[in-house]
C-alpha cells in the first residue's frame, strides 16, 4: 500500500511530465548546420497551419531562421522560390537565358547578395507569419521547414518573384500556378536577376559595375525603386558598393553623395577588406561589417536617373556611377 507521501510524489512527476510535452517539439540534430531542426508543434501535419514568430537572421534570400514563442528555433526555407546563392556557386543553366560565363556568374552572385539584402529589409529582427501548405512536403533539404513567410499580409515568396529577386522553384505546393504567373510577367519585363541574361545591364536591379575606381572600389548594385512607395520603405532602397582590388580600403571619413546634394560619410573606423562588399541602406538600423544606414527618413536615389559620387576624405570624387 502506497503512503500518502508517495501517492502526491507520483502526482507531481505526472504533471511534470506532462508540462514537458508543451510546445514545440525541437530535435537538436540541427543536420543543415543552421538553427535546430524543430516540428511547429507535437503530432500536427502540415495543413495550411500558420505560426507567429520571430526572424532571428536572414541567412540568405531564401533562407530565415526562426524563433517560435516557447524559445524554440528553425529554419525556414521559402517555399516555391529559389534565390541565387551567396555562400556557394551558381548554376547559370537554373535561371532562364543567363549565360553560362564568367559574366553570368557574376552578375548571378550580385543579384543574390541584392536579393539577400532586400529580404533583410522587410523581415530582420521582425515578428513574421510562418503559413505552411497541405500540399507540399512538411521538410525540405538539411530539415528545413517548408513554408510561406507573411509580412504584415504580404506574401513574401511572391514578394521575392515580383521584384525579380527569385525564381520560381520547381516542386510542389498550391501557389504554384500564381508564382508561375508573376515570375513569367518580371521575365518580360527584364528587371532584377533577369538582367543577367545580358550581363552589365543592371536597369536597377543586379550587375557589376565594371568602371571601378583606382582605389578598387566599385559599385555593384543600385536598387533605387524600393517595394511600395519608396519614402516609406528606405532601408529597401540601397547602394552596394565592392572592393575588387588587391588591398584593404580604409573608407572611413569618405562620403557618398547624390546629385541633389544629400551626402552620407562612413563612419571612421570602417573597411573593406578584397572581394569584400557593404550595401548601404538608405533607412536606419544597426550598422555591421556588410550592412550601413544612412538614417534619412524618406528615399535619395531618383527612380528616374541619378549619379552616386563617392569623395575620399580630401573631398577628391574617386567614383562616379550614373543611372537612368
């Protein structure tokens, strides 16, 4: 016969029990490398289920790691849709009409780090909506979960498509008649990766500036049309700027200007090591050694044509790049 004492300890490593099972159930096998590897939630299937969670870093531009509401972490990888890469090489022959040269290459890793960039914008640090599909596989490649990401009610897969920052993925999953449709009519209008199929012309979007400076400094990209209107979403308009030299470039105390006039000074302390790049984001956020902010409240860049001058600390021009 069990004595009361006994009876109310075996109670309690009942509910002990039990409390243990709430939340997400998190595997720390982690197989990708990234964030652990972590169902939504105990016995659910994907269905159309959605989750409020935080972005904890955007990996590349397709790629999230996630935070859920009891701690737990993912990663996410947008589902129906392929960014170029930026930590490994591209295939030329997956994005439709870009060469496969040296040129294409090229312009292939420019847009990835435009498309990087561009989702680091709209969800860093951001509580997002994770919306899974019946129809696709709950798990992708390395674990990672399959999903669509909602920013504010925007589709953020879309998104990626409409500003020709992606292409469509080929698999399965119920938006893919939609996607198809949107990737097809930013392939007719030739902007962001599908610049590529004629290398250098950026018109906006991805392409290495070939007319560097004798410093080695070059301007990569410039995407001066941010999503919506472009004085509300500043950190979406941007200049990435590349060392293709031999040497470190200390820019400290060098500026960045436009032709009205607004000027930007790098703080003292900044570098750009070889091959290194750093997109200077119009709007304000934390700076680090990829991303700097200007800190203006509404947009510089002209969509209609403009010119970034970069002066060295002697206040000598030593790069022009014009648009239009």
């Amino acid at each position: 016969m069990q004595t009361p004492r006994a009876l109310l300890a075996l109670s309690l490593l009942v509910v002990l029990a039990g409390c243990a099972g709430l939340g997400p159930e998190v595997s720390t096998s982690g197989s990708d490398g990234g964030a652990g590897a972590a169902s939504p939630a105990p016995g659910v299937t994907p269905g159309g289920t959605t989750y409020e969670v935080t972005v904890v870093t955007v990996v590349d531009g397709d790629t999230l790691d996630i935070r859920y509401a009891n701690g737990s972490t993912d990663r996410v990888r947008l589902l129906g849709v392929d960014t170029p890469e930026v930590h490994a090489e591209n295939d030329p022959a997956e994005f439709e009409g870009v060469p496969d040269t040296e040129a294409g290459w090229a312009c292939l890793r420019s847009a990835g780090e435009d498309a990087t960039a561009a989702v680091r914008g709209q969800v860093a640090d951001r509580e997002v909506t994770v919306v899974l599909d019946p129809v696709s596989d709950g798990r992708g490649d390395y674990g990672r979960l399959l999903a669509y990401v909602h920013v504010n009610g925007t589709d953020l897969n879309r998104w990626l498509l409409a500003e020709g920052h992606a292409r469509v993925y080929d698999s399965t999953f119920s938006r893919s008649e939609d996607y198809d449709a949107v990737e097809s009519e930013t392939q007719d209008a030739g902007t962001g990766v599908w610049t590529c199929r004629s290398p250098g012309d950026d018109g906006g979007g991805s392409g290495v500036d070939t007319t560097a400076s004798e410093t080695g400094l070059a301007v990569a990209t410039i995407h001066y049309d941010a999503a919506g209107n472009d004085n509300e979403n500043p950190n979406d308009e941007y200049v990435v700027f590349e060392n293709i030299g031999d040497e470190t470039l200390a820019l400290g105390g060098w500026t960045v200007g436009d032709e009205a006039g607004h000027t930007y000074t790098f703080p003292e302390s900044f570098a750009l090591g070889p091959n290194e790049r750093v997109v200077l984001h119009t709007g304000s956020g934390a700076d680090t050694a990829t991303d700097l902010y200007w800190g203006r409240n509404g947009a510089v860049w002209n969509n209609g044509g403009d010119t970034v001058t970069v002066r060295d600390g002697e206040g000598r021009a030593v790069l022009e790049r014009q648009y239009s």
